[in-house]
C-alpha cells in the first residue's frame, strides 16, 4: 500500500475545493481550561472553511463556555504576540456571556509560512458587587498544526502525477506499511482527518493520492 501526496500552487486549473471531512468530525482542542481562565473555558478547531479576509489565513473557531454562576461580559481579543509575517483577524466581541452558557466565535489566522503558534490574551469582565468589576487576561496560543496548513485542490491523476514529479529529494518520502485487508476505509478517514486533502479517485486499490496546496 502507498499514500501518495502532491503539494502545488493553486492555478487555473487546478481548483481549491471543499474539506472531505465534515466540521463535526474535524478535531477539536482545548485552548484555555476553566481552572486557568476564570472560570472561562475555550476550545478550538481548523473550519478548513475559506477566510473572509484574505486566502492565506485559516478559519479557527472557538467554542466559549461560562462555567460560572455569574455572567462575563465583553469577551475580547486582546494584545497579540505575533511573528514577523503573521496576522491574525479577531472575532467581534461577545458583549455578555450568560451564567453556564456557551457561544462559538470565528478568528482567521495567517501564520506565515511558520510553524509558529499564534499568541494572543483573551480578555473579560465580571461583576464582583458593589459595582465593583473583575478583569481577566488570559494568554492563549493556537499552534500552527502542519495538516491545517494546507488546502485540499481538485485535479485529475494526470495533473497529479505531473505535480508529484516535482517532488523528489527532500520533497519525497516513502516508507512500506503493512495493512491489514480491509482497512482501505480508516487509512482514507485518518489521513482526510489529519491534513485537509483532497483525496483522488483510486484507480489502484493499494495506492492512495491526496492533493493539496500550501496556505
């Protein structure tokens, strides 16, 4: 059995296409645990939906959790801690956060070619009584995963095999697996699971060919 992988520039005639994996099946992370975020709880995931500002930046969405018994109020980014080359496109602010509920936002995210994570504080405010208010800041990072770096481009096998001809040396790593009968299904999931893919029709049944282009 081979997978075999072509990375390219988009062009004309090779199109960026949808994910083959549905968004809730797509992984999902903790970025801020209750415990480190008063009572805030966030987790994220790669959309590997097109940005709405610029084609190199990935989509990220946070789920925020209230786990308090209290509302928070004004959920925001706050100062980012990028790397030279990098962007990154907040989310609108959430002006309240009721006591145990939960919202989902949208960020976009260029990393810049680096596999650098993206560092930034998310900030709230919560009412401590009195007309007193509580500030928190909580420094936060969405590491740079490789298999969210790229998107998955429809071409046909004859443009895939052109592609893959160009990939040699370092570009070029094979490695034989022993594959138990009938695991063709899990070996296609994981991958597509991985790295945003687009994966070609199989005309062989021990060769698996997957597309994509860097961000």
């Amino acid at each position: 059995m081979k997978a075999e992988g072509a990375a390219m520039t988009p062009t004309a005639g090779a199109g960026r296409v949808a994910s083959a994996v549905p968004q809730e099946k797509l992984p999902v992370h903790s970025l801020l645990h209750f415990a480190n975020g008063g009572g805030l709880s966030v987790d994220f995931c790669f959309t590997r939906e097109k940005s709405l500002y610029s084609e190199r930046m990935s989509t990220v969405k946070l789920a925020l959790h209230n786990t308090t018994n209290i509302p928070m109020h004004n959920l925001q980014v706050g100062a980012t801690r990028l790397e030279p080359g990098m962007d990154l496109q907040p989310f609108g602010e959430v002006g309240v956060l009721a006591p145990g509920a939960s919202t989902q936002v949208k960020m976009y995210i260029d990393f810049g070619g680096k596999t650098k994570a993206a560092k930034f504080d998310l900030c709230l405010e919560k009412p401590r009584g009195e007309g007193a208010i509580d500030k928190g800041t909580y420094g936060v990072s969405v590491p740079a995963v490789a298999g969210e770096l790229v998107v998955a481009v429809a071409m046909d096998e004859d443009a895939f095999d052109a592609q893959q001809k160009k990939l040699r040396g370092m570009h070029e790593s094979q490695q034989p697996v022993a594959i138990p009968d009938g695991a063709e299904g899990l070996i296609r999931e994981r991958v597509l699971a991985l790295c945003n893919l687009y994966p070609l029709p199989q005309t062989d049944e021990q060769v698996f060919k997957f597309a994509g282009a860097t961000l």
